[in-house]
C-alpha cells in the first residue's frame, strides 16, 4: 500500500510539474497594471490615451484608445522573460494598416526592426514576412508571437499561423535595455504607427502551442513546461492514477 500511496504522490507532483502559468495579463480596466503575478505596470509613451468602452467579441469592454504614437512600454523585462525566450499576445485593433505600422519593438525605439503590421501582414521586419491581409482596419485582432532559445519564432493573427522560421539575426531577442515597446515607431524611422485600442496584452516566460494560442481569448491558462509536454500526457497520469486507486480498493 505504500508503495501505491508513493506512486501516486510522484505522480500528482508530476501532473504540477507540467504546469505554469502566464507572467503578466493586461486586461486595461482602468489600469496599467497586471491583473496577474508582479509584472511592472505599462507606462505610455507620449501621446494621447484613455480609457474607453469598446465592443469587443460582441460585447462592451473597457478598452486602453491611444493616438498615432501613443504606445506603451514594458520595462524591464529582467525577471519577467528571458531576452530571447517568451510569447506575447495582444488583443489590439488598429485604425490604419496600410504601409508599416509597428507593433512589438525589441530595441527600446533605437532600431527599425520588429514586428509589423504590414498592409494587412504580419511581418517580423526584415525577415519574415507572413500571407495576405489577415490584419483588417477597425477590428480586433489577436496577435501573437512566440520565441524559443533557439531561434524558433512563429507568429499568429487570431490563431492562424502567419510566420514561423529561425531568427538567425536575432531580430526578436530583446536587448540590453530590457525592454518591450507597443504601438510605437522607433526614433530611426518615424510615422509608422497606427492610432487604435487594446483590449488585452498577456505575456508568457515560454512558447505557447498553436491550441494554447486559440485558447487566450479565454480566461487565465495553464500551459505547459517546454520540454515536459507530450500529447496525451494528463490523460496517461489519469489513466494509472485510476489504476493505482483501483488497486487499494482491491487490497482491502
């Protein structure tokens, strides 16, 4: 029996292991702050902002409205993310995406690469560029990209996948200013930018899967721990858990 007892202990502990959570959730009620974890509050750059009531997947939402310009900055991200390793996902509606308009910047405004809204495109600029207009003017769009520690990226326009390649150039590794720019053009080229709104921007210390990517329209997830995720794994767990049950039912 205690040998049974111990197996499912080592595998309860196991079930926890494969688990971890987002590492900051901006849900922009009124707040800058992280309705999760102890992530830094966003700062807005210059420009105007405010908070409004937006309907968002048919519904009336408070929503973060910024001028052309007016992004927002997250830093640092020292012990939040690591500088090459994380995803980060934004329900944001853009006003104007026609040309380059950023959205992520890795470089604190110093350096034209990033992500972009190109024409409707995702593009990690120079690098990789994704299909057709998926990006529409006057809608909300989910907006995610992801980045391993070796380079893998991929990234996704309301689920869908956009991009995906290696960042050999290191254009999505953020740099020693630690920090992560919205919405904002850099200094080297300024003007592309779009006005707009987001609803919520949620950051991971690790990559997401294309289904934990659909699942962020939801509530707060679990996800899994890279390296320790295999397909049917809780089910497995569940399955000799029961078994282990069974088997102490049996003895008595």
């Amino acid at each position: 029996m205690r040998a049974v007892l111990g197996g499912m202990v080592s595998l309860l502990a196991l079930a926890g292991a494969v688990q971890a959570v987002e590492v900051a959730d901006y849900r922009f009620q009124g707040s800058y702050a992280s309705s999760v974890g102890a992530a830094p509050v966003l700062t807005a750059l210059a420009g105007t902002q405010s908070f409004v009531t937006d309907t968002v997947a048919g519904s009336p939402t408070t929503v973060l409205s910024f001028a052309e310009g007016a992004g927002l900055v997250l830093t640092p991200t020292t012990g939040l993310i690591a500088s090459n390793t994380y995803s980060v996902a934004m329900l944001v509606r853009f006003d104007d995406v026609s040309g380059y308009r950023k959205i992520l910047d890795f470089r604190n405004g110093t350096d034209d690469d990033g992500l972009y809204n190109y024409s409707g495109e995702l593009y990690l600029y120079p690098d990789f560029e994704g299909t057709p207009t998926p990006i529409t003017a006057g809608a909300y769009h989910w907006v995610v990209m992801t980045r391993d520690g070796a380079g893998n990226i991929v990234g996704y326009v309301d689920a869908a996948q956009q991009i995906t390649g290696s960042d050999t150039n290191g254009i999505g590794i953020i740099d020693a200013a630690n920090t992560l720019r919205f919405f904002a053009d850099d200094t080297t080229t300024t003007g592309e930018e779009s006005a707009g709104a987001v609803s919520r921007i949620r950051i991971f210390d690790h990559v997401l899967s294309q289904p934990e990517v659909a699942a962020l329209g939801g509530p707060a997830i679990a996800v899994p721990v890279p390296g320790t995720s295999r397909p049917g794994l809780a089910a497995l767990l569940a399955l000799v858990l029961a078994s282990a049950l069974l088997a102490l039912a049996r003895r008595r």
